[in-house]
C-alpha cells in the first residue's frame, strides 16, 4: 500500500531534575552538598533512506517519544542522558510544520535532521554552593523536551515522469522498459499509486522512471485522483507525455495534449517549463490520421516526438536513447 501524506507527534525526552543531598562520611566533617544534575532528554531525529517508498509506517504509528533523563542523586552523581529516537522516511519526504511551513527536505539518502531537542537537565544543590553559601538547599527541574505537530509528505524522486490520460498505456511502457510490475488492465484509473522502474540503457547507465496516474481534466481541482499525485512530477527532470493513437478511446490526440498541459499549468505552471517528449503510444493500433496530427503538432510546437509500442516493443530503443540524451543535457 501506498502512502504519501502523514502526519505525526514527537516529543523529545524531559531532562531530570538535579537533587539536594550532602555528603555524611565518617571522619568527614561538614561535607558539603554533593547533590548531582539531572540528565538531558533525548532528541528525536529524522534519517532518510532509501530502503522506505512510502509513508505507510505512520499510518498507524503517529507518536514518537524520546527517552526522558535520569534525575541526578546524591554522591555527586549525574543522571543519565535519555536515550535520543531516530524515525527513519523515504528519501523525497519533506517536513512541514501544522501552517505547512517547510522545515527540512530529504533529497539524499542518510541525510540526518534534528527536529526536537531534548530538555536541559537541572542542577543539583552542589552547583549552587558559592563561598557564601556552602550548604545550598535549592536545586532546578529539568526542563521539558520539545514536542511538535509535524506534517509529512513524500514527493518521489525519479528522473523521468510518464504522464498523460487513463489508459494511455503508461503501466505498460514502465513494464517493458524496466522490472516494474504495476497492475496493467484495459479500464481507467488501473494505477492508483506512482510506480518506479529503473531504466537501463548502458551497462553503467540507468535512469529512474515514474509512473504517475492518469490526469484528466480538473484534476489540479481534485477531479478523478487530482493533485494527489500530481506534486510528484515537481521533482522529476524531464516529463513524457503519451497519447493514445489508437482510437480506442475516442480522443483527439491534440485535446489529449492540451488537456494535460492545462493541468500541469493550473497546478503548478512551472511544471511546463521542464522539458518534455511527446510518445505516440500503441503505434500497433495506430489510427494513420490521429498519428499524423500528432506528429504535425509536436513539429509546429518544437516537441520532440516518438512513435512507440510498448506491446511489440517498437520504438522502445530509441525512446530511451532520446530520455537519455536529454537527461545527460541537463
């Protein structure tokens, strides 16, 4: 299951509090306080990685607490520091406070943040004792750790972005160009969740492609699975854009493209300012006129353009070598 949206509590540890005690030693006349400090509280802390893809862990699990410092004693002895807690994300997780707010994005893995600090332990009666004052009664509390309402959201991280309509064959083409298994079937809204492939096309090269669901119109408005997923397109590198030829569907390829265009730009218009290919997909059912519109519009606009078919694997070489060249101009 796929999860991209969380949000959580943390609270760092208390510190403890410092203790009034002085020392009774035989032979040890006036032996003064000897009341220890507390420990500090733990901190809490957030560590990315890449072995998490989603933010299911915190579907259920939504407090995270630190451990509180041990109170300090008597003998001049300070209590223990309370034990810190590391919550691990998936890399692309950005940290946002309750105004949303953004606190911290993970853009690599093991990146390391500090979000609360623990609280400072207090001072036992030994550290009041001044020339004028040898046997102090007084001591301070520890203070109390950090706690905060945080909103967490996962923005995934891949290279390229396959966009378009349902059922424009974009779970296809990510199976055939990479290990990706995504669930594939002939009716709408199939991908409800992004999947990733990686995408060989060396033997020491590789790209990472996402699969995001189908976009129809209104959907920067929440229409059919609207902006939930459409904010993973703001970290990929470049987009391609499929568009059914087929016929199948009964949409014009050129609707089919401002459609999606419209979109992007009334989400978030500097998505259009990234680099794009437009794919004619299921070129084994192609129509020879909604191909040619196609072709004829990505050569009036200046889009790069392909002809593929992730069925019979047609184009599929030179869809790469296209992704890659752009992806190593960047």
């Amino acid at each position: 299951m796929f999860l991209d949206r969380a949000k959580i509590f943390v609270k760092a540890g208390d510190g403890g509090d410092g203790c009034i005690a002085f020392r009774r030693e035989k032979y040890v006349p006036f032996g003064g306080p000897s009341g220890g400090n507390g420990g500090a509280g733990g901190n809490i802390y957030f560590r990315s990685t890449v072995h998490l893809n989603t933010l299911l862990p915190f579907r259920f699990n939504q407090h995270f607490k630190a451990g509180n410092g041990v109170h300090g004693s008597g003998n001049d002895r300070q209590g223990k520091q309370g034990k810190d807690r590391t919550i691990d994300l998936p890399v692309g997780t950005q940290i946002c406070d309750q105004t949303g707010d953004l606190l911290f994005d993970f853009e690599a893995p093991d990146q390391v943040q500090l979000v609360a600090h623990g609280g400072r332990g207090g001072k036992g009666n030994a550290a009041f004792a001044t020339a004028s004052n040898r046997a102090p009664r007084q001591r301070s509390l520890g203070d109390p750790g950090e706690n905060l309402t945080l909103l967490l959201e996962l923005k995934v991280l891949a290279d390229v972005a396959l966009i378009g309509l349902p059922n424009a064959g974009k779970s296809t083409l990510i199976s055939a160009l990479s290990s990706a298994k995504p669930k594939i079937a002939d009716y709408p809204f199939t991908t409800l969740t992004p999947n990733l492939g990686v995408v060989s096309w060396t033997d020491y090269n590789s790209f990472v492609v996402a699969d995001v669901p189908g976009l129809i119109k209104g959907a920067h408005a929440g229409q059919g699975l609207g902006d939930q997923f459409l904010r993973h397109i703001e970290r990929c590198r470049l987009l391609v854009h499929l568009v059914d030829i087929s016929g199948a569907q009964e949409n014009d390829p050129i609707d089919s493209v401002h459609t999606i265009m419209q979109e992007l730009k009334l989400y978030d218009a500097t998505l259009l300012q990234k680099p794009q290919i437009i794919a004619a997909s299921k070129m084994d059912a192609a129509e020879p006129e909604m191909l040619e519109r196609l072709r004829e519009y990505c050569v009036d606009k200046g889009l790069p353009f392909s002809q593929i078919s992730a069925a019979t694997g047609e184009g599929l070489s030179d869809l790469k070598q296209s992704i890659a060249k752009r992806l190593g101009a960047q």
